[in-house]
C-alpha cells in the first residue's frame, strides 16, 4: 500500500519558486521576488514581509514624530509573526512578545507618541516590573523585548530616533552560594 507523504499547509516552505529560478511570493495579487538561494530567500522575505503585506515606507517616515505606541507594537508583532510563521521563531517566545508588549502599553498607554516616551517612563515601567516578577530572568525578558522592538524600528527605518533605551539597564542576578555537604557533615549524617 502506499503512503502519503502529503506536506501539510504549516509544514510548506512560505515562499514557492518560480520558473525563472527565484524564490516569491505572491501577496494582494502581486508577485514578490525574494532571490535564488532559498535561505537567504526566506531572510529577505522576512525582512521586507511588513512592507509587502501593505505598510507603505513613505508613510510611516512622514508620521516618524507622530507614531504611537500601539502602531508600533503591532508592526513588529506582526513582523514577528511572519517568523513564528516561516518556524524561526518559536510559539512561546512570539506569545511572551504579545504579552509584554501589551504591558508597555497598558503601562504608558496605547496612544503615548513615540516621540513623547521618556527615559524616566521607561525606568518607571521598569521598576513596575520589578514588583510585579521577582525573577530577574523574566524581568530581563520583558525589557529585552521591547529593546528589540525599538532597535527593530529603527534599523528598518520606521523610526528616526528611538527612546534612550540604552539608559533602562538589566537587572543583575545575585547568585547566592548554594550550600554543600562535606565529609564532615556526611559523617555526621551517617552515624
């Protein structure tokens, strides 16, 4: 008997190719050519999938100063999902960046301008997670998260300038010495 080895719609590659030897993709009834090798394809596709899915570059220089928050937040979400998508990123992690993106807003507000964000307010929400976790590891995630995304924008000139993120530093684990048995005290345990 045979059997099917059918690939299944999460288990195709995002971009398919074309008889001319390129690598597209066909978004809102244009086809998009992303190149020949099929890895650095996918890293093109990925890079530009924001501006090919309908965000105009123009645009968003024009509203640089007057972007807010929310706006941002959702480009990168959903240029993240376009990662999660393609597998190079993992579910959890893509859904830890909905998360603590939705608490940098619901901490600055989703209509706080971009250009308006202070370092004070980041060290504000900084110190609102520190209360909320008490894991330095989660903390530093949260904060890591909305580093990348800031860096994200800029590098892909949605933004101009960005919040001095820089000055909002991670917080430090204190690694406590962890007790250990030595043969004094196993001597003692033993009799």
């Amino acid at each position: 008997m045979k059997s099917s080895t059918r690939k299944t719609r999460s288990d195709k590659f995002s971009l398919t190719l074309h008889p001319s030897g390129q690598y597209c993709k066909k978004i809102r009834g244009h086809i998009y050519y992303f190149g020949s090798d099929r890895k650095q394809a996918l890293e093109s596709f990925l890079d530009q999938a924001i501006f090919v899915n309908g965000y105009n570059i123009a645009m968003q220089k024009s509203v640089n100063g007057n972007m807010t928050l929310k706006e941002i937040c959702g480009m990168y979400l959903e240029y993240q999902h376009t990662k999660l998508y393609a597998k190079n990123l993992t579910a959890r992690h893509h859904n830890d960046q909905i998360g603590s993106l939705h608490k940098l807003i619901d901490f600055l507000s989703e209509n706080c301008k971009i250009k308006s964000i202070s370092t004070m307010g980041l060290q504000n929400y900084k110190r609102s997670l520190h209360k909320r976790y008490k894991s330095v590891c989660r903390l530093n995630l949260h904060l890591s998260i909305m580093e990348a995304m800031f860096h994200w924008a800029k590098k892909n000139d949605i933004l101009k300038d960005i919040p001095n993120i820089d000055a909002i530093s991670r917080a430090k684990e204190i690694h406590k010495d962890k007790f250990t048995f030595d043969s004094e005290h196993i001597n003692k345990l033993c009799f």
